[in-house]
C-alpha cells in the first residue's frame, strides 16, 4: 500500500510485522499500556492519564496486538479544529526493530489526511535518533524547540510538523 509524503512523494508503507493487528484501545487495555509506558520512558505518563484521553471525543488511541493478544504498541492522536497531534508514541521494548512504530504512525497520518487536517505536529527527544529518523521518512521536519521539554534526563524537544500532504491528479 503506498501512502503519500508531505512533499507529495509516494512511499511504500511497511507490511504488518507477522501476527501483528491494529485495534482502538479500550478501558480494559489501560494498565498494560501504562507498564509499557512505564518500561520505555525515563518520565512516563500515569495510567490515569490513559483512561482520561479514552473518555474524550478528541483523542484517538490506537493499539497494536502481537499474535498472541499482547499489546505491543501505541499511539496517541489528538484533534484539534483542523490539527492533530501525536501525543504519545511507543513500542515495548522487546517489540522494537519490527516496524510497529511506522505502522502506528502510518495509521495516525492516514486518520489525520482522512480528516483532512491541515497540519500535524509532535514532540521528540533531541537524542532519539531512531524516531527522528522515522519521522523524517514520513515527512515530519522541525519547526521549534522546547528547552528543558524532558526530564530524567532534562533534554529540549525538537517539534516536528507534517503538512497536509498534496496530490498531483493522476494524468488521464
């Protein structure tokens, strides 16, 4: 399946890593995305805050689900008028290096052109190399810095942004 860039390239999305599902999240998947969450981030969200953004109309949590029904990863968008934005991202630990990060994010961008959103925007650690990396494939590119944005360490963030992709008619 080929999505489009924000510069209107087309790229290849990646194949479902084997057995791997998408699924919304629900109340009942709360405390395993926290332990998640917990394992990954030096300064993680509480379960709390989880449980909140499923009871509100402008978020969009979105999962993904190895073979076997365990959680493996995932997103959190959030709507705002005509952007959005990634709040949260994340894949276990021992889940990473299988394309679960793309394929969340490729399915958070493909809601947000779907909606037509003009813009969507998020924040990433300076260091995480990995993840600017896969930002940039997709066409996110950086527009500001938060000092201080991290703790545990204290590290800025970089705000990426992703414009509304553009489609050349199709000649015919």
């Amino acid at each position: 399946m080929e999505a489009i860039s924000a510069s209107g390239e087309a790229f290849r999305r990646q194949p479902l890593p084997a057995g791997v599902q998408l699924r919304p999240m629900t109340q009942a998947d709360v405390e395993s995305v926290a332990s998640i969450e917990a394992q990954a981030f030096s300064d993680p969200w509480p379960a709390n805050a989880f449980a909140m953004l499923l009871r509100r109309s402008h978020a969009r949590l979105q999962l993904a689900v190895n073979a076997e029904g365990h959680i493996v990863g995932y997103c959190v968008l959030l709507i705002a008028l005509d952007e959005r934005e990634i709040a949260n991202i994340c894949v276990a630990p021992d889940a990473r290096g299988q394309g679960i990060a793309g394929l969340l994010l490729d399915e958070a961008l493909s809601s947000a052109d779907d909606t037509l959103a003009f813009a969507v925007f998020l924040e990433v650690r300076e260091s995480n190399t990995p993840a600017r990396r896969l930002y940039a494939s997709r066409g996110f590119r950086m527009v500001g810095r938060r000092r201080g944005y991290y703790q545990h360490p204290d590290e800025d963030a970089l705000v990426l942004r992703r414009d509304r992709p553009t489609r050349t008619p199709e000649p015919g």
